[in-house]
C-alpha cells in the first residue's frame, strides 16, 4: 500500500474545496483572493492552479483574483473577498503577510 503524505493533502484540501464548491441560487457571485506568495521553496505548479481556479470560477458562479501583494491584507481591501485561498504559501518560518 502507498504511504499517504497527510501534509500535501491537507495543503490540497482548500484547492480541492474551491473545485467543488457550489454557491447557493441566492448567494451571488463569490469572489475569492488567492495568495500564492512565496519566500522560500516556490512550486512550479502555482501559476498552473491559479489559471485551473480562474477559469474554473464562471461555472461555480465564483470570481478569483490572485496576488502576491501583502499590502492587500488589509480590512478595506479584504471586506470585498468572500474568502482566501493560501496557494502554496511558504516562508521558511519568516512572516509572509
């Protein structure tokens, strides 16, 4: 039997949510950040899922905007998301927001 890497599939889990996520009638358009900035090891597959999740959004009814800008972290600018999405975030225990 293959051993399972819990960590990978915990970091996948959010991705994994957001592909299968179905808003309500009533709810709108969700409209999702996600941050992918890194400071240390940088995976390859980022750029990949940001456009996965960025076309994926018309058929869930739901809007992503990527960035790597921690200035965006802030209470205006968050009050417009509905939720965030942390894409392979990492920083080697240095602070990333």
């Amino acid at each position: 039997m293959p051993r399972v890497n819990v960590t990978y599939l915990l970091r996948l889990l959010p991705l994994l949510l957001c592909l299968t996520w179905t808003p309500s009638a009533t709810a709108g358009t969700a409209r999702l950040l996600i941050y992918s900035k890194t400071l240390g090891f940088r995976h390859g597959s980022i750029p990949a899922a940001i456009d996965v999740l960025t076309r994926k959004g018309p058929s869930i009814d739901a809007i992503f905007e990527a960035t790597e800008d921690s200035s965006k972290f802030n209470t205006a600018n968050l009050k417009k998301y509905d939720a965030l999405v942390f894409l392979s975030t990492t920083g080697d225990g240095k602070t990333i927001i």
